[in-house]
C-alpha cells in the first residue's frame, strides 16, 4: 500500500485535495523497489557469466578428463564478460543513483513534515503573525492572524501582495482608521509596511479592538507582521492615564498640601496649596524644629506603619505678624520600589483654631460688650471662694430696656448696653471684674468690701456714673438701673448661696420701682416668702372670686353730665383679714400668668352689670376697664371682648379698653393689629398714663385711639408749677388735633377743674368728683349725681372761668391725614419712669 507524502499532508492543510500516486515511481522507489530490481539484475548477470565459465569448463573436462583441462577462451566469450563486467557496473551505479535519490526524497519529507509543525505551532500563537517575501508576497499567515481581519481573510492566499490584501481589507470596511480618506490612508500605511523597522503603531479596528502592528525584515529581504491585541492593555492604559489626570487634577486643586519627600528627606512633589502654605517650595527647615525632628525620625525608622498626626504652625505666608497658619500634618510612611520616604497631607485648620478659640471666648464673654458672661463669673467666685477674701457680688439691671428699645430701636438698646458696659468699667478698680449675665443685667465682682455701709457707698456712686446723659437720636435720655448685692462671707459662704440671695434682692429692688438700691438681708427671705404666698392666695381668690369692682365717675368738664365710670379692682383677703393692694398683687399676677384670667374676670363682671343694672341704654354710662400690658398682645383679646358684648348683648360703644403706653410700645405691629381688631367692634379704647413713658405721638396717630388720659402726676401741680400747666395744655391740644377726647386724672380740687376747663379738657376724675365706690352703688349715685350743683361748686370755689369756645368743650373725631404728619415728640418723663399697679 503506497504512503501518503508530505505533499499530500500540505495540500490537506490548505484545503486541497492530494493526489493518488498508487505505483508511482516515487513510492516504489521509498518503498525498496528499485534497489530490489538492481539487486535481482546483478544477480542475474553474475549467474550468466557464472553459467559461461561452468559450461566452458565442462566442456574442457569431457576432452581431457585425467588432466587438467585449459580452456580456451574464445573472443564471443570474451565480449560477452566484458558486456557482464560493464552491466554490473552500470548496475552499481544506478543502485548508488537511487540511493542518493531515496535520501533526497526522505530530506524533502522530513523537511516538509518539520515545517508543518512549525506552521501548527504558529497557528497556536495568541498574537497574529505574517511572513512576505523578498517581493512583500504573502508566504504564511497564522490563524491569529486571519482572526485579527476577518473581512480580509478570504483573501490571504500564498502568493498575494501586502498592498492587494491591503486595499481589499480598506475596502470590505476592516479599518476604521481609513473610512475618512482611504487612499491617503493606504499612502501612509504602505510607507510603514516599507520602512518595516519594528517601531509598533496602533491601529483601530472596525469593531473597537486595538492592534498594536510591528513589522521586521528578514534577512532574505522579506518582512514578518506581527499583530498584537492590545485592547484591553490599551484601556486600562488610557484609564490608567485618566485616573492618573484626575488625580493629578485633585491633587493640584485640592485645598489639602499634599508633600512627597523622598528617604533623604528632599522633596519629590509639592501641590501648590503645600507650596501656598510655605510660600514657595516646602522644606524641612521651614517647620517648627520639633515637627522636622518627627518626620526626620520616621524617614530613618524602620518597619514604620501606619500614620501619624501632629500639628504645625507656620508664620503667615503674606508675612503678617499677627496671625500665621495651623496645619493638622499626616505622615504616611512609603514603600515605592524600595526608594522609601513619607507621603505628608497637610491640613489648613487656621479657621477652625480661630472658630474654637473665638467659640471658647464666646462661652466666656459677651459677644455684644465683650465683658464675661454667667459662666465666667461662676468661674470667678469659685476662684474668690477658694481664696477665702472678702468680696461683694454686685447685680445691675438696666431699667426698661424693652420700652427704650421699642422706642428707639434694639440698635440703639444695644448701644446704650455698650455704654453701661463702659461705665461700669471705668468706675471699677483694677482686680474688680464686670460682667454681662445677658438682656439688660451686669454683674461686678468687686473684692474688699465686707461691709454693708462700703457696699452701700459703692452702689451709690455706681448708680449716679450709670445715670448720666446718653445721647439717642432726637433727645437726650438719662438711663437709669436697679442694683442690688450680697457679701461674702456675710451673706453666704457658696456661690449657689451668694447668687440667689443677689438676685433675690435685685427682684424685690425693681420690684420698688426703678432706680432702687437693695442689698441683701435676711429680711428679704421673709419678703419673699410673702410673695410665694401671694401667689397661692390670689389663685384661691380668683377661685373664691374674692375680688370687688369699684367704679370712679368720669365727668364732662363743660356741662357736668357723667360720661362713663373706671372700673378698679380691689381685694380684700377673707382669711389674712386684711385688703391687699393692687400694686402687691398686679405684678404678682402679670409674672404668673394670672392677669389673663383676672383681665376676663374684671371684664366679665363689668359687663354683667351693664346687662344687669336696669337702666335705660341711653343712660347706660360707658365702663373704662384696665387692661394689662400682656392683655394687649394676646390675640385672643378682641375674641373675648366679642364673645362678652354677644353674651350680654351690649353696645360695643358702651365699654372702653384702658391700655398703657407700655403695653402699646412692646410690640407695636402686633398692638395695631389688635387694636384695630377692636375697634373695629366699636370699643372705645383710650391711653392711659399719657406722658409718663417712651411713646411719641407717633403712636397716637398710628393706632386707633378714641381718649388720651393725662397722668395725675402733671394734674397734681396743676395750680402750682407753670411746666405741668404747659405740658398739659400741650396734651390736650395735640389729643383734639388728633380727634381724641382727653381725660384728666385724678382731678382734686375746683382749681384745678377750672384750669383744665380752661385749657379746653374734655373728662376728668377724682377724688374731686367723686371717690370709687362699689359697683352695685354706682347707678344710685348715679340717680343723685347734679351737673348743675357741680358746676356752681366749681364757680363758687374757683371764680368763674374763662369761657371756652364750643370746639375747645367736645371731643373732635376726624382724624384726618393733614393732623398726623410732622407730629413733634411729648416730652417724656425721665427714662425709667413708668405707673406701676391699679388704683
């Protein structure tokens, strides 16, 4: 059976079919058969001449058989050995012929076995590889390669040219590179493929993969292709690069120094914030010495891991003096390719430091006057305590601070802070400390006082330095405080102990009134247990209803005739059996909350009698009840007006709301809101206690008025001091442009009656016409009162007065625009001054 060749095993590698050569030559000769056939032939040519010389021989014996024959040799014998002789000859050299010839063959066999081996190899390579001869012709391409084109392989036979496959891949679509211009493209690669000296070129394909092409001469002239998939090498390179950017992009923009010093400690990279902390390039030598010690340490230790963290400070790179930087400074040992050194991140924390020591001075002082805060004088008498010398703690509070802030704005309150913070610093002596316990009160530490006289002098001239003028926009203002103390060791041997007896005192002193000095004494504690009890007792009063209204008449000064009545409030304790003023239980009332309910209380009953009394509502007088500073900012207000008009179905013009200056200058938004809201009902409202505060007649011309109510402080001297007569004229010129009635309080004598009828005055009451009286008496005295017996009291006491113009006697209503503009300030009593309970 013939053996396939290596040529066949070829063809089959490149898809052809082998051909059949059964009995050819080439087989019989590899299989032994023409060295066979040399073989037989001499061995038939040496049996011929063998046969020659054997029948010549016989035939010499059978003619001489005793003796020994010699054969002739005849010249047929002779050309016949001689033919024999040059057969085998010929023969031996066709069998070395065929010998040479069968080693030929096998080389060739061998040979092109070892090639396809190396060819399989090859086809097994990850990387494509090409090889061209001298004539850039195609010899081999591996299946890497034909992978790496998959368009072009159809066309990679042997034989093909580098540009032909080249133009054929441009134009199945394979290189997206040439899409754009592929001539110029093709120009440009052949030009590379021609160079052919190894220097790679990267080279996209159609579907996103990166080839990395080199090429290489052969020694013979040709050229090996090698194509390498770099895709993802080229990724991760290009995201490397990306990363690598970002990061750079961070590291220049970040607000951190990032600082890389290598193992000798010099500087490898500086971000510019590391740079713009030290004002150029950093260094060593820049930082403090103890922090250089600490990073020289942990550049030259061993086995180092993790961080650490210290804090530098740095003089100000502008080269300010006063200020410099603080930076949190992390090391970080590293360990690049064994070169060592230490990665540093730099902090700035300048504006955290600044933050923390501006927060720790905070929680110490007074953002507004800079003086310690309660803290701080806590801190303070532990300190005096421990020390064991004498001291007074002092406490001021700054007297109606509210009012003077609505007046003339919380600026100008802070303002006038600032001032009593000044002054209290100048009065003191070195060693004494002032401190600011927050709103409108000081507190001084002052050591060396031990008595009370001292202490007395002391508040003395403390008070009379806090007094002096203070300038405000438009006026001059006196500012005045209440001051109170206590004494260690006398009053209290703790601080717990010295404060609450200190501000004990300051409550019961400004409970007195404004301006008042009180130091502490054993006394108070009793004053002020009587205080805790009056509280429990006017809750149970307002339970019992304990309280009596009693009414004072208002009169028209002109005709006589009662015009409405002033409810007070009294309060008799049924079980203390003894009465109770209203400036004792008012204020204990406002600070507990309970003058709401009195208020209701008060109004409540005013108005059942109006419903109750059985007079005609004509003749019904009109009710003027006090209403509470707190009241007048209670939304509720008008509710509960409305409700008590319903109730008892009375004419809202039937009852007047009596509110203070004070209760209109807390809030004044919210005041003219609900004061609109009510006399919207067609309540009248009136001011009561006129002149003895901070509003300006600005209010009067802002809020819905009906009366202004001149204070009995300016009535009382009426007939005597010209200023009061001049400030009340004043008041009820200034009430009548606006409108409003003016009442004159506590009206005493025909004197002063005449006076104020004179000046054009529209009401009055007082003792003068009638003291308060019980409620449920009031309509009889109303049945008895006399205009005209009156008005003959008042000419017969006082001569006959001035006759007074109709519009000067009645109370004007049109409150028109033209009145209210350019309204000049009511000069004021003196800052501090203020009515304190109900008469």
């Amino acid at each position: 059976m013939a053996r396939d060749g290596g040529g066949d095993r070829y063809a089959r590698r490149l898809g052809k079919a082998p051909r059949t050569r059964t009995g050819s030559l080439r087989t019989w000769l590899l299989a032994g058969g023409g060295m066979a056939a040399v073989v037989a032939m001499l061995s038939f040519l040496l049996a011929v001449r063998e046969g020659w010389q054997q029948r010549a021989l016989g035939a010499a014996r059978l003619s001489s058989p005793e003796a020994e024959a010699v054969v002739p040799v005849t010249a047929m014998e002779t050309l016949i050995d001689g033919i024999v002789t040059l057969a085998l000859l010929v023969l031996l050299l066709v069998a070395c012929c065929l010998a040479l010839l069968v080693l030929a063959v096998r080389g060739r066999d061998r040979e092109r076995a070892a090639r396809l081996r190396l060819e399989q190899a090859l086809d097994h390579l990850e990387h494509g590889l090409a090889l061209y001869d001298a004539e850039d012709r195609l010899v081999f391409c591996n299946r890497a390669y034909r992978e790496v084109y998959p368009r072009s392989a159809p066309f990679m036979r042997p034989g093909v040219r580098f540009a032909d496959l080249l133009r054929y891949g441009v134009e199945q679509g394979e290189y997206v590179e040439a899409l754009a211009d592929p001539e110029d493209w093709i120009a440009r690669r052949l030009a590379l493929h021609e160079r052919a000296d190894g220097r790679p070129l990267l080279q996209l394909l159609r579907d996103g993969r990166i080839l990395r092409v080199s090429e290489h001469r052969t020694p013979e002239g040709g050229r090996v292709g090698l194509r390498v998939d770099v895709t993802e090498l080229e990724r991760n390179r290009l995201a490397l690069e990306r990363s690598e950017a970002r990061f750079r992009l961070l590291a220049e923009h970040a607000p951190v120094g990032i600082w890389q010093l290598d193992a000798a400690g010099r500087t490898v990279y500086a971000n510019p914030a590391c740079r713009r902390f030290f004002g150029g390039e950093p260094d060593l030598a820049s930082l403090p010495a103890a922090a250089t010690t600490v990073i020289r340490r942990l550049l030259h230790a061993d086995g180092v891991a993790g961080s650490l963290s210290l804090e530098v400070e740095l003089p100000d790179p502008a080269g300010s003096e006063n200020t410099g930087l603080s930076l949190i400074a992390v090391a970080t040992p590293l360990a690049l390719e064994g070169d060592g050194g230490l990665l540093l991140t730099l902090l700035d924390v300048t504006a955290e430091r600044r933050a923390a020591a501006e927060i720790a001075h905070l929680e110490l002082h007074d953002p507004l006057t800079g003086l310690g805060n309660r803290r701080l004088l806590e801190h303070e008498v532990d300190a005096r305590l421990l020390w064991g010398e004498p001291f007074a703690l002092v406490l001021v509070d700054v007297d109606d601070l509210s009012e003077f802030n609505n007046r003339f704005g919380h600026g100008e309150g802070d303002r006038l802070l600032v001032t009593v913070a000044d002054r209290l610093q100048s009065t003191v002596r070195p060693g004494d400390l002032v401190f600011r316990l927050g709103g409108d009160e000081f507190a001084l530490l002052v050591p060396g006082i031990a008595e009370v006289e001292s202490c007395l002098a002391f508040l003395g001239r403390l008070a009379a330095i806090l007094e002096q003028p203070h300038p405000c926009p438009g006026r001059i203002v006196h500012p005045r405080a209440t001051l109170a103390g206590a004494l260690f060791p006398s009053h209290g041997r703790s601080r717990d102990i010295l404060l609450a007896r200190a501000e004990l005192a300051l409550d019961l002193a400004k409970r007195r009134g404004p301006g008042q000095i009180l130091l502490y004494e054993p006394e108070l504690e009793l004053t002020r247990r009587r205080q805790t009890g009056l509280r429990q007792r006017l809750e149970r009063a307002l339970e019992r209803e304990e309280f009596e209204l009693v009414v004072q008449p208002q009169i028209g000064l002109v005709d006589g005739r009662v015009r409405g009545a002033e409810v007070l409030l009294r309060w008799f304790d049924p079980i203390e059996r003894e009465p109770v003023l209203p400036a004792e239980f008012v204020p204990v009332a406002e600070a507990t909350g309970l003058i709401f309910e009195l208020d209701a209380w008060v109004l409540e009953r005013a108005c059942a009698w109006l419903a109750g009394c059985g007079l005609p509502v004509e003749r019904l007088p009109r009710l003027a009840v006090n209403v509470s500073a707190a009241h007048v900012t209670r939304v509720n207000l008008p509710q509960l007006v409305s409700g008590l008009l319903t109730k008892y179905a009375l004419p809202p013009s039937r009852l007047e709301l009596e509110i203070t200056e004070s209760a209109v200058v807390d809030d004044r938004s919210l005041g003219r809101r609900l004061l609109g809201d009510l006399h919207a009902l067609g309540v009248a409202l009136a001011l009561d206690d006129f002149g003895t505060g901070y509003a300006s007649l600005s209010y009067l011309a802002d809020l819905p008025f009906d009366q202004v109510k001149i204070d009995r402080a300016f009535i009382a001297d009426l007939d005597t001091d010209s200023r009061h007569r001049t400030l009340v004229r004043a008041i009820i010129a200034l009430g009548h442009g606006l409108g409003m009635e003016v009442l004159a309080e506590g009206l005493e004598t025909a004197t002063q009656s005449a006076i104020l009828l004179a000046e054009g005055c529209d009401l009055a009451q007082g003792y003068g016409i009638a003291r308060p009286m019980p409620l449920a008496a009031f309509a009889d005295w109303l049945e008895r009162w006399d205009p005209q017996v009156w008005r003959q009291k008042v000419e017969t006491e006082s001569g006959p007065a001035r006759s007074i113009s109709p519009v000067a006697g009645q109370a004007r209503h049109s409150r028109s625009s033209e009145s209210r503009s350019s309204l000049p300030l009511v000069p004021a009593a003196r800052f501090g001054q203020k009515k304190v309970g109900r008469t």
